[in-house]
C-alpha cells in the first residue's frame, strides 16, 4: 500500500509561545520546531500499516527549507521518502490542500493520512478540503483503522461515543489522540535517514491558485489568569459562590 | 513540575548543532521523559537497576554510539555527548550504565581486542544482550590504579588470575567482565565471562549515592582463562586509562544534563513559591544563585562542544577531557547543592528529582579519576611537574 502523510512543523507544544507586540505573529528566536503532534500519529500509523503489509510511506510537506527537518525525523522513524513543495511565503489552508492534491496527483497514493489539525493554528480543514479536491472518501478524527483488502474501516471519536464507517480505497483519513503512540526516531534510524530521498520542488511549479483567501489581522495572548481569592469560611465561599458567581 | 528535561540554551548553541545531532537528543530525551522518569524514583528509594530499559535503549541504538561497525550506529562525538547529556538528566545511574557499556568495556574490545572478540562481543553489546563491566579499581587502589594487586599468572597456554576489584558497575549484571591484572611485565586486560569458575561477585549496598545503578565487588580466586580472553593490542596502563579518557569524555557532557534538571526545578519552583511578599525568584540572593548556575551550565555546554568538535577531528587530548570532566561535574555538583538549597525542605524529598541528582553527583565527581585527581593531571600539564607522588 502507498501511503501519503502530510507533515507540518509547528512550534513545540511545550515551548512557550509569546506573541509579538504588534501582534503580527510571534517570536520565534529560542523556539523549538517538531513535527505537528497529529502528524506524527500519522506517520506512525502508517508505518505500522506499511510493517503490516508492506508498501511505501511518502511524506510531503509545503513549507521553506528549514522544514527538511521535520521530514528528516519523519525519515528516521521509517518513512521511505519526502517531497518538500518549497514555498516561502505562509499558505492558507486552502493553498496547501490544492498543492496536496496535486501532489496527489502524481503520486498516486492508496491512502492520504494526516493530522485532523495543526496544533498552531488549530484549522482543522486541510484533510476535509483534499477529500472534496479529489472527490475521495474521508474518515475524520480516526481512533482506529484497519483494512481489508481494498475497504478501509475507521473508528471515528465522534461528540459522545464512537462512528464505525466503512469505505473503499482510495480514501483521506484524519487522526485522533488516541490512534496511537509515535514511536521516537532510533539512533540507527538517524542515520538511514541521511541517505533517503528528499525531493524539493517549487510550490508555484504545480500551477495552482495560490492567492491566499484568509488574513490573518491580528494575534492576541490568552488574557492572564486572575490570581484566586481566599476567603475566610466555607459560609462565605458558598456566600461568594451565590450572590457573586452565581454558580450555586 | 513541567518539563525539567527543558533545554537551557541561554547562548542558542542548538544553532550549531546538525539536524542529526538534535534529532538524536530529542529521542533520548523522550525516551527519558516517557520511560525513566516515571519509574528512577521507586529504583533509586529501592536500590535497583532499570534492567527492563536496557532492551529499549539497546533497539533506540544508544550503546556503543560512537563506534563503527559491529553493530554499532557510528554516530560523532556531540551526538554520543547528547545522548549522555540527555540520560543523566533522568539519573547518573542510567548514564553509569551507558558508559559503562560504552565507553568502558565496548570501546576496550574495540580499541585493544582481536577481530575474533570483536565479533563475538561487539555486536551483542550494542544490541544490549550482553551487558559488560570494567574492573579496574580494587579496595587498596582507586585513584592510582598502576598500584593494583590483581595477578595474571601464566598457566601453560592460558591464564589464572586472583584478586579482587570494588567499586565496579554493573559487576553482578554482567556476562562479560574487563579485568585489568598485572602479569610478570606489565598491566594487561583479561574478558572473563559469567559463570567462569572462581569468578564471583557480590554487591555493594548501604549507598547514598548512585542507588538506581549495581556497584559490586568482583573476586577473582584461580579463575583460569585462555590466551584468547586477553585483549592482545592493550600493552601496560595506558590501555585502561585509555578507556577511562572515553568514559570522562560522557561524564563531562552528562553533568551538564544532571545541572540542567536541577536548574529548571529550582528555576519552576521559585518562580511560584511565595515567602513574605513576593514570589522566591524575586529575591536577588535567589537570583543570584539561579544566574551562577545558569552562566556555569552555558559555559560547561561551550566546554563540551569545543571538546568534541576536538574529538572528532582526532586533536582531543585526555587533558582537554580531564578539563572537560573536572569543570562540569564540579559545576554540576555545586548546582545541585544550591538547587537543593532554594527548595527548601522540598529539596530533601524524592518528590523532586534534585536531591537525587546531588547525591549521586558525589559519586560522579570521584568515579573515572576524582576531582584532584584531574587537578594533578592537569597541573602536570602546564607545570610540567608530576605532583602524583
Ligand atoms: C558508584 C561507583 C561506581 C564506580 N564504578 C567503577 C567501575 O565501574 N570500574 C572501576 O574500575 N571503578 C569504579 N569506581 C571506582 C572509582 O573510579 C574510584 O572510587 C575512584 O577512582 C577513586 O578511588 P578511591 O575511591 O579509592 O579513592 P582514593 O584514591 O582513595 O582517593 C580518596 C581521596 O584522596 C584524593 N587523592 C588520591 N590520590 C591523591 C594524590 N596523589 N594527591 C592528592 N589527593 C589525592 C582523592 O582525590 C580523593 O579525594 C566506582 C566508584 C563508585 C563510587
């Protein structure tokens, strides 16, 4: 099975992000790169596919030169090859999903499988636009996948409870948390990845409509927590509770 | 507590590491987070090795990195540093382990053994099937070791030794031991596997220090071995010392990795603890202590990407990695102390991991030749004169 993984850098979760006081964007000296958490439940679920029944794992991101290292460590957990469409400028949601399908296109993949969002931009749209683009079946927010010859069955974390939907390759899956572990890239795995192929190739080469649809205006901090308050009894907590909070 | 495995980079020095080299310590430092930190403390209050992440660490490739062939994954001297970095900021006992593995009994096969025992151990060794130790100290000799008492007597075509070593990592663990004994001429190494008769070992317990690592005594009582068991290119001491210049070579960077721990607990808890009017970072005896450590841990890092950029190019001296050793696990140790310090009576107890890096920082600061010990070889150095005796 060949199987196409998307991949985006994204600021570390556990860095601190601050924002820049014009608020057009924010700092980015001293701040740690990885892969979107999603997406290395991705890559992870199809190597796992690719262990079980052989295959390719493709990664593909559209991003600047700095990405490579991302599809590097994707590389030395076991992906096979990279594609890195290289634009400099940011691309809306919309521009990555159309650059995807073109890679698509050409790759011809049995299944796509990315993150089911971002973890800097939370969008949560770009699996959902490829699915419509190449008029393929999609299975969002998957917490489990299998396969049976050409059908695909997916566990879908849905509000409430599970969906269990059934389909036929080719097909776009998005992952959840649960899906799975990411294992980490082996030492070993490092070094393989110096020698596999990473592909660059101009995002404005792929003739598509790159203008972008969305602006971004403004980024604000999260307000600053209020510091808590002590009070002196529980009858004045449930006091406070009552008349001022007014949550009892 | 978020995150104590954080980076502490005040001078961006990622900026001169490869993507390679990074991704390498971002491994090890998941695996830390994941899998060590979660269970060092009970190991540690118990007295026992982690064995169980020995296959782990072994899969991930971290023994023998530096070394090529066999098995081995080849990496460059900053990654193997990294990785040894990365390992004691959960605890210096797993970072012993590794060392000991590595740097100490796997690079002594592979600098002084034949080709037959470089086939036979190495790659068991990197694959973690085969754990090694290094005997070199004995009860009477620590820091000078050309004194040793444990024989090599020639029996026909073999060997016999007798004597004993203390002190030795991983000594009751291991299928392979490197015993360093002295023959009619001079110093050699013998490999004496488990199980060889007369060949004992006995832990050592009651330690402050290093609990989460197995300290033992080998006692050696007319073990007999073939000629092919000695490591036939090791010719006097400087076989061993040889080895002990690999393993300081970790420790320098792996210090660092204990400070760094140690610094961000201190630096998360005074940030939020409050005592009279203000939170404890904002107090300048405090942050008096929080920059000492911060400035010793940006220069130790310095130190240690000089070194193996050194390292790399084959211009290391083993008085650049006696620098390296003697500056970093004292900085570490003075780190751990003060970190202790501004934890107050939080600092004492196993819900922080500091105390137990302090302590076993004690141990770091006298293994692998103590801290006076690389004062004297570094007085040698630019005095000329030999203050060892
Ligand atoms: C937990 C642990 C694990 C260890 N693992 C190993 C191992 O795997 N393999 C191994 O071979 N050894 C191992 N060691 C032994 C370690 O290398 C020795 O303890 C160390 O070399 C110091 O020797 P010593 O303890 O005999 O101290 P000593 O040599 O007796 O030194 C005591 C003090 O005297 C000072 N001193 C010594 N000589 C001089 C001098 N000429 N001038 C001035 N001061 C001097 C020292 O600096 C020190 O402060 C381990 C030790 C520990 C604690």
């Amino acid at each position: 099975m060949k199987i196409l993984v998307p991949v985006k850098r994204v600021p570390d979760p556990a860095t601190t992000i601050r924002v820049l006081p014009d608020g057009s964007g924010i700092a980015t000296d001293n701040v740690k790169w990885v892969i979107n958490p999603f997406d290395e439940i991705a890559i992870e679920e199809a190597l796992r596919i690719k262990e079980k029944q052989g295959g390719e794992v493709v990664l593909v991101a559209v991003g600047q030169q700095t990405w490579q290292e991302q599809l590097r460590t994707g590389l030395a957990m076991g992906a096979d090859r990279a594609i890195l469409v290289r634009s400099e400028a940011a691309l809306d949601t919309l521009a990555i999903a159309r650059l995807l399908a073109k890679i698509a296109e050409e790759q011809k993949p049995d299944i796509i499988i990315l993150g089911k969002q971002a973890i800097d931009d939370d969008s949560n749209q770009v699996g959902q636009m490829l699915a419509e683009m190449l008029g393929w079946p999609q299975a969002t927010f998957a917490s489990k996948v299998e396969f049976q010859d050409r059908k695909c069955t997916v566990v879908r974390e849905v509000d409430g409870g599970l969906e269990t939907v059934a389909f036929d390759l080719p097909a776009i899956v998005t992952t959840d948390l649960r899906l799975n572990e990411p294992r980490y890239a082996s030492l070993p795995g490092i070094m393989k990845a110096r020698k596999k192929e990473l592909k660059e190739i101009p995002a404005d080469s792929l003739g598509v409509d790159l203008t972008p649809k969305l602006k971004i205006k403004k980024l604000d901090p999260p307000p600053k927590r209020q510091a808590g308050r002590k009070v002196a009894s529980v009858e004045e907590l449930v006091q406070v509770l009552h008349n001022e909070a007014k949550v009892i | 507590m978020a995150d104590v495995l954080r980076n502490v980079d005040f001078f961006n020095l990622d900026e001169l590491l490869t993507p390679e080299e990074r991704m390498t310590r971002d491994t090890v430092r998941q695996f830390v987070q994941r899998e060590v930190l979660p269970v060092v403390e009970r190991h540690f209050a118990n007295e026992t090795f982690p064995l169980d992440l020995v296959p782990r660490m072994a899969e991930l490739g971290m023994f023998g990195a530096n070394l090529k062939g066999y098995g081995c994954v080849g990496m460059n001297n900053v990654a193997y540093g990294l990785i040894m970095q990365e390992l004691e900021a959960g605890d210096s006992g797993l970072r012993s382990f590794a060392s000991v593995q590595s740097a100490l009994s796997m690079y002594a096969i592979y600098a002084f053994g034949s080709e037959e025992q470089k086939n036979r151990y190495l790659p068991e060794m990197a694959r973690g099937k085969l754990i090694g130790c290094f005997g070199l100290t004995e009860p009477d000799h620590g820091s000078d070791p050309g004194g040793m008492e444990t024989r090599a007597r020639r029996d026909g075509t073999g060997w016999v030794l007798n004597g004993t070593k203390r002190w030795i990592t991983n000594g009751s663990l291991a299928g392979v031991a490197i015993v360093w004994a002295r023959t009619d001429d001079k110093i050699a190494g013998f490999l004496v596997e488990k199980g060889t008769s007369g060949f004992t070992t006995r832990d050592i317990h009651g330690k402050f220090s290093m609990r989460a690592s197995v300290t033992s005594e080998l006692i050696l009582e007319d073990v007999r071995v073939p000629d092919s068991a000695r490591l036939p290119e090791a010719r006097g001491l400087g076989g061993p010392l040889s080895c002990l210049t690999q393993a300081r070579y970790g420790i320098a960077w792996g210090a660092i990795g204990a400070a760094r721990t140690c610094y961000n607990c201190a630096l998360d808890y005074t940030r939020s603890r409050r005592q009279f009017s203000r939170v404890l970072a904002g107090y300048q005896l405090v942050q008096s202590k929080l920059v000492r450590i911060m400035t010793e841990i940006t220069k130790a890092q310095m130190v240690c990407l000089r070194l193996a950029q050194l390292k790399d190019a084959g211009r290391a001296r083993p008085e650049h990695v006696s620098f390296a050793k003697r500056n970093n696990v004292a900085m570490a140790l003075e780190a751990a102390r003060l970190a202790r310090d501004m934890l107050g009576a939080n600092g004492i107890v196993n819900e922080y991991p500091v105390i137990r890096h302090m302590l076993n920082l004690e141990t770091v600061n006298t293994y692998e030749g103590t801290f006076d010990v690389q004062t004297l070889i570094l007085g040698r150095d630019i005095t000329g004169e030999n203050a060892f005796e």
